[in-house]
C-alpha cells in the first residue's frame, strides 16, 4: 500500500513528545537508520539524553549553547537564524551520555543516525563548511555540506542545509536514492525538516513514487513541518514567491560505504543540478 501525504507529511506539532518539538527516530518513521529531533530551551536551560545505538550532530537553528559529554566540552556559538548564516555545530558518538545547555535560550536540532563505530565526539568549526551554490536561474540554491558524506566524518550520518530563494526550485530534478546499485546509487532513508523565512510563508514538496506502491506526497509546508521519504523521487521543492526556503536534509542506509549517490528521474531536463 503506497505512503501518502497524510502519513509522511508531519505538520508542526504533530511530532512533538516530551522535550522534543519535533521527534522523529526509526519507530515513528517506519524505517531503520535515520533520525530527527528538535529541542526548545528557555533561557537557562538544559537537556539531557542518552545516545543508545546512534550518532548525533547537535546543530543550532537558532542561539547557542554548549555541549558536554564524559570526554568532551564544546561551545556553540549558533547563529541568529537559519536564514542568517552557516552554524558550528557538535558531533556526539553513540553509547554517551549528553548534555545541551542555553545561556540565551534557543532551538537546537539533533540529526540522528542508527551506527555500529564509536567515533570521538568533534566540534565542527563554522568557517570550515562547504558551501556550495548548486543549479541556475529559478533553481538556483545554497547547499551548506556540513556533515556531508566527503566532508565531515561521521559512520551512517549525512546531514545538509538548503536554503532556496523565494520563487525557486531545489531538489530538482527528482532524484532518488532507495536502491543499492554500487558506483550508481546509494540506499538512504530521508527526513526534510523545513522553515519559511517570513510570517505565513509557506513552500511545496513533491515526492513520487519510483516503484508500484512508494511514496506519493503534494504537501504543503511551512515553519516547523518535515516530510519523510523512505522511498521514491524526491523534488521538487518549491518556495513561495518572497519567502527563502530552509530545509535541513538528514539521510542515513545500509550500505557499507557512506555516500551520498542519487539517480535523476529520467523523464525530466538535467541542466538544473
């Protein structure tokens, strides 16, 4: 039976329990590696959690915060907003124990993946993300790699951030990745985790199906919102005319390799990329 709109669309607030604004792991997802949370701290405060079976990127959407394991202590200065610039951000390994606290207060997502290595918790700087700009015209936007698979470390962890302009079109032309076909295509679970810049922006995301009975999602989307894709070609997403679209990309699979490798729907123009 295909995965519709109404199940992997998850409105803000609709994924909220205990702490978390928004908490997605494998069990909610319907899948096996990769997880989402976001964190809300009043000024002051403080959260706690245990790692398990998982690798964590602690990752400011907006202010700082510090963060603290058994073996290491990081200090995040965070940004204003995810439209304002790129974060540092903490990696955090699995079996440990980890605490995130706010001076000024702020949200703080935590890009999450099932893992077998027990890598060293690593700050990562800023000024050390590769930004790249990907596409043209109307599908122009901005990739910020900083756990991308070539350029941060991580065991099954891949995360990115997309900021598309009001207007235009990212993740296009529809691609996948549910199939493992080596040198070809990578098997990788999905989350999108979206903000609009502006009061009432909103976007689309498009996600069909690649096989009888995948994915099949028109979803609407606003601040707060994400859209699981377990399978299918994803893209395109579009932002409104005078409000930036922010998405945060996390992705991890089964493969033994960590990569990040996408086959184009065939059915539409390559000159966008």
């Amino acid at each position: 039976m295909s995965r519709t709109s109404k199940e992997l669309h998850i409105p803000r607030g609709t994924a909220a329990q205990g702490p978390y604004a928004v908490d997605l792991g494998p069990e909610r997802a319907g899948w096996t590696y990769s997880s989402l949370r976001v964190v809300e701290l009043a000024a002051g405060g403080d959260h706690t959690f245990s790692t398990g079976d998982s690798e964590w990127i602690v990752l400011p959407l907006s202010g700082g915060c510090s963060v603290r394991t058994a073996d290491a202590d990081f200090q995040l200065l965070g940004r204003e907003s995810v439209f304002a610039s790129v974060s540092d951000f903490a990696y955090v390994p699995r079996d440990a124990r980890v605490q995130i606290a706010s001076g000024a207060g702020g949200r703080f997502a935590l890009a999450g993946a099932k893992c077998e290595r027990r890598l060293p918790a690593r700050y990562g700087p800023a000024p050390e993300v590769p930004v790249e700009q990907r596409g043209s015209g109307t599908c122009a936007r901005r990739v910020r790699n900083f756990a991308s698979a070539d350029a941060f470390a991580c065991d099954r962890l891949i995360a990115v951030e997309v900021i598309t302009p009001g207007g235009n079109w990212s993740s296009y032309p529809p691609h996948k990745h549910d199939e493992h076909r080596p040198g070809e295509e990578a098997e990788l679970e999905e989350v999108y985790y979206f903000e609009i810049e502006g009061p009432g922006g909103y976007g689309y995301q498009r996600v069909s199906p690649s096989r009888e009975g995948g994915a099949d999602v028109l979803a609407e989307v606003r601040s707060g919102d994400a859209v699981l894709v377990p399978d299918g070609w994803h893209g395109p997403s579009i932002a409104q005319p005078g409000h930036a679209m922010y998405y945060l990309n996390v992705m991890a699979g089964p493969g033994e390799t960590r990569e990040w490798r996408i086959r184009f729907h065939p059915d539409h123009a390559e000159g966008y990329r």
